[in-house]
C-alpha cells in the first residue's frame, strides 16, 4: 500500500489533509461530528484510496451514529474526490473507499486487559508478602545432611572385575 511507493505515501498524507480540512469547513454535516480521519493508505497504482475513519460517540449510541457518518461519508464520496483532485494536481484522482478504523476501539480494549491484570498483579504481590510455606522452606535435601544416614560408602566392599575372566 502507501508505504512501498513513496509518492503514493505522500498522496495519502495531502488525502488525509484534504478530507479533514474540508469535513468541517465545507460539509457542515452534523452527522459527521466527532468523525476523524485517522488514516488514508493509497494503492501503488493511485487508483484507490482507502479512507480509515474513527468516531467518538455517546455511550449506548455509537452503532447508530457509526452508521449515520458512513452514510454521511459516502454521500459526499463524489465531492470529497473533487476537492482532493483539485488540491492534488493529479490526472487522475483516486477513488475514495471509507472504513471504520476498529483499532481505537481495540485499543481500548486491550489497556482494559492490562489494567486488569496490572490490579491482579498488586493482588498477588500483597498475598505472597504474608504468605508462608506449607511445609519447611527448603524442603530439598543438602550434602551436609547426608551423615544422618546409617548407610556410608566405607561399608561396601567393590569386588575386583579382571577382563579375562569374563564367562
């Protein structure tokens, strides 16, 4: 997309300037209000620019409004393009597609996670400064224990094996 051809990366940044720009000063559509334009990839071709698009909206309403501003969007598609042909000097302007970008929303999402598990975390860290062992602390057995056992190494007699006497 815009990141292998150089021109097509900066034909997506002046997309993205353009459309934004021109939401608020020359739309002045209420259904897109709190709509931003969060990215614009462009095809190497620059036949099709894909417009992501993220929203802010009230709680328990953003389905509708979502679906509001892409119709909204989609609406002034044709006017959008003659605006971005007209600043961008090109022969041909790319087609505009508009996308909800889902990444803010994940994002979200995945800071919820990891709050949740920085909080269990600080759980843990609190339990194991009052918890004790079950049993003794080291239960595993050290060199120096060894002399309890009624068994020693001086007590077994090794029998000598000779090569030749092998049966």
């Amino acid at each position: 997309m815009a990141g292998t051809n150089p021109r097509a990366a900066r034909i997506a940044a002046l997309i993205q300037r353009v459309i934004a720009s021109s939401m608020e000063a020359q739309l002045h559509d209420k259904r897109l209000a709190n709509v931003t334009i969060t990215e614009v990839r462009v095809t190497n071709d620059l036949q099709i620019a894909k417009v992501y698009w993220t929203q802010l909206g009230r709680e328990g309403h953003e389905q509708g409004e979502r679906r509001r501003a892409q119709q909204a969007l989609n609406q002034a598609k044709g006017r959008l393009r003659s605006l971005v042909g007209t600043k961008a000097g090109l022969r041909l302007t790319p087609q505009l597609e508009f996308v909800f970008d889902e990444v803010p929303g994940e994002a979200h999402e995945i800071e919820d996670i990891l709050a949740i598990a920085r909080k269990r975390d600080e759980e843990l860290a609190k339990t194991r400064e009052t918890a004790q062992y079950a049993g003794e602390a080291d239960p595993y057995k050290h060199p120096e224990e060894d002399d309890d056992d009624d068994f020693d190494d001086d007590d077994v007699e090794v029998e000598d094996w000779d090569d030749d006497e092998e049966a």
